[in-house]
C-alpha cells in the first residue's frame, strides 16, 4: 500500500509542479487521452481535448496560478489503477480561489506511466480574495 500512496502522492505533485511551471506538455503527460470528467458544470462529461483546451487557456493567460491538494482518502488499489478522494484547490491570478471535492481514478498506461483516467467532481466552493502585487509572480 505504501507505493501506491507515495504514486498518487507523487502523481499530484507532478500536476502541481506542472501548474506552477505553466507547462502545458509537463501538465498532459499526466492525463489519459481517454479521460472522461464528471460532475463538471453546463458539461456532461470532459475529455482529453477540452481537458488540454482549458489549460492551454488558462496557462497562455496565466490565469491559474497555484494547484494544491489536502488530504487524500484512497478508495481503491489495484496494480493498475487506483482511486482516491482529494480537497483540490486552485487559485487564479483574480483572486478566485475554487476548493473542489473529487475523485480521481489512476491507471498505470501501457507504457508504465500514471495518468488521470477518470475524475468525478462531487462539489466545490468559490472565494474570492484580493491578492497582493506581485503575489503570483
């Protein structure tokens, strides 16, 4: 259970790290092309495309700036997938601060990498904070 833990650990670092750096490829290595996303709002269901169409969007504006993640709570282990539950928080360069409740299910691809291949978004709150100058640079 131990690597498991330290997969979805290192997984959500990665995705951390890739936001922070805005780098796009860095961020869709870490995603299926077969992901499927539910539970997003005026969408039934996120694929690969808009998934990579979202962050392209956000990373060129420099929108999103921080990704974090609290607790996890593992679900299910498998030697080729694992789902857990996570309080994600993303924070943009308005001040919106959005803390989504989801789950996200793991497979290990064909060429041994981890990537998202499925996520269900149960809720989420919006804050809005005034961010200092030059905070999010």
């Amino acid at each position: 259970m131990q690597d498991e833990t330290n997969t979805i650990h290192q997984w959500l670092d990665d995705m951390k790290c890739s936001v922070q750096a805005q780098d796009l490829e860095r961020h869709m290595a870490l995603v299926s092309k077969r992901v499927q996303v539910y539970g997003m709002p005026r969408k039934d269901i996120v694929d690969y495309q808009q998934w990579q169409q979202r962050r392209h969007n956000e990373f060129q504006t420099q929108r999103l700036i921080s990704l974090q993640h609290g607790p996890v709570r593992v679900k299910t282990l498998g030697l080729v997938r694992i789902a857990f539950n996570v309080d994600q928080t993303l924070i943009t360069k308005e001040g919106f601060v959005y803390i989504i409740n989801k789950d996200i299910m793991l497979e290990k691809e064909a060429d041994g990498v981890w990537r998202v291949i499925e996520e269900t978004i149960h809720h989420w709150n919006q804050k809005q904070y005034q961010i200092a100058a030059g905070e999010h640079e």
